[in-house]
C-alpha cells in the first residue's frame, strides 16, 4: 500500500462563495473530513501538492492518506472527488473520511489487466477483449487496502468470461458484491464478426455426397 501526505486547513468561512474564492487564489481546495467520532469537518487542502500527486500515482485513490490539518495528523481515504464539469483537470472539491485500523473500510479499485497483447483468444483466435468492468467496490481494514486488483488474460480463450468470483483477493479483502449474489463479468473475449459469421456458414454447411 502506497503512503501519501497532504497539508490542509481549517477553515470557517462556508458557503459556495467562500469555496469559489479559495479555488480563484489558485492555492487551495474545499474539502470536508468525516467519519470516526469526531464531527465532520471543512477544510482546504493545499492545491499545487495535492496536483502534483495525482499526477504521479492513481494509488493516491485507493489508499490511507496521512492529512495533517493546522498539525494534527489524521488517517483517511478519499471517498470522493468532484472535478469541473468542462475543465476537467480542475478539482472542485473533495471529501475525505477517517480511517483506523480496527474498522473496515469500503472503496472502489481498479482492476489492472495483463497480458492483453498475449491473451490466447485475441493472438491467436481473432477475438476482441471486451472490458465489463473496470472498478470493483471492495471491503477491508485501511492496513490491508490494495492500490489495485490484478488480473491476468493471457489464457482467456474466446467465448470465456472472468467473473468477480474467480479473483484471486489479497488477503483480508472481500468483494460485497458477491455477497449479495451478484458474481458480474469483468472481461470476455469475443469474435469479431467476420469470424462468427464464417464459423456459421461452415457450420450450415451440408455434408458433401458421396
């Protein structure tokens, strides 16, 4: 699990116009800290570093930040991140939820695929991987958060699907979904359409006479 850290504010000035200024001075962000015992909180984050970091690493969404507001240091994953309609490069806001060790946490993680060039059923059958999912909403302890779930595609043959259920889960990890009987697809390969359509016709094919 990646480790990042963040500078924020407290801050008392709320209202829409208040969270407009602080994105026009081009040095902060609005947040909100919640969760845990204590009250949920209004905050800014400091804009430069928080960029510069979620241009660096994508894990930056799926593990434990250490945000220290005015020097107190708080443990929380980004629960949600509101970005400009338009400009989308531009975060409008973002809410943080505290974390500790004892409690699960659940969080949405990217799936990383392998070996898609090499996948048996694209190289040599002429398939077409064809992404269901990209995500996945996952349940853990902070400490056991993985930036990503692999998964590996070079055997995928076409007509085979992976499902939520064939994932091989760190440990400590659980995927809600399949508790609730929804074992979705992820990814499949499927022929392409010329091929489907020359295995129809040889398959409607008569048997020659003898």
């Amino acid at each position: 699990m990646s480790q990042f850290n963040f500078e924020a504010k407290a801050r008392t000035d709320l209202g829409k116009g208040a969270s407009r200024r602080l994105r026009h001075e081009n040095k902060f962000i609005p947040a909100i800290i919640y969760g845990g015992e204590e009250k949920a909180q209004s905050i800014s984050v400091e804009q430069r570093e928080f960029y510069r970091i979620l241009e660096l690493d994508d894990a930056v969404y799926t593990s434990v930040l250490n945000l220290k507001i005015d020097g107190k240091a708080e443990q929380v994953i980004m629960k949600d991140m509101q970005r400009h309609p338009f400009k989308t490069t531009v975060v409008m806001h973002i809410d943080f939820q505290r974390v500790d060790s004892k409690t699960k946490v659940n969080i949405l993680v990217p799936f990383q695929f392998e070996n898609e060039d090499n996948c048996v059923g694209v190289k040599t059958q002429g398939g077409m991987l064809l992404r269901q999912l990209n995500d996945v909403e996952i349940s853990a302890l902070p400490q056991d958060l993985p930036d990503n779930l692999v998964i590996d595609v070079a055997n995928l043959e076409v007509g085979q699907t992976i499902l939520l259920s064939e994932i091989e889960l760190p440990k400590g990890v659980e995927i809600p979904a399949l508790a609730q009987g929804h074992d979705n697809s992820i990814i499949t390969v499927h022929a392409k359409r010329g091929v489907e359509e020359d295995e129809e016709a040889a398959e409607g094919e008569a048997p020659a006479a003898e």
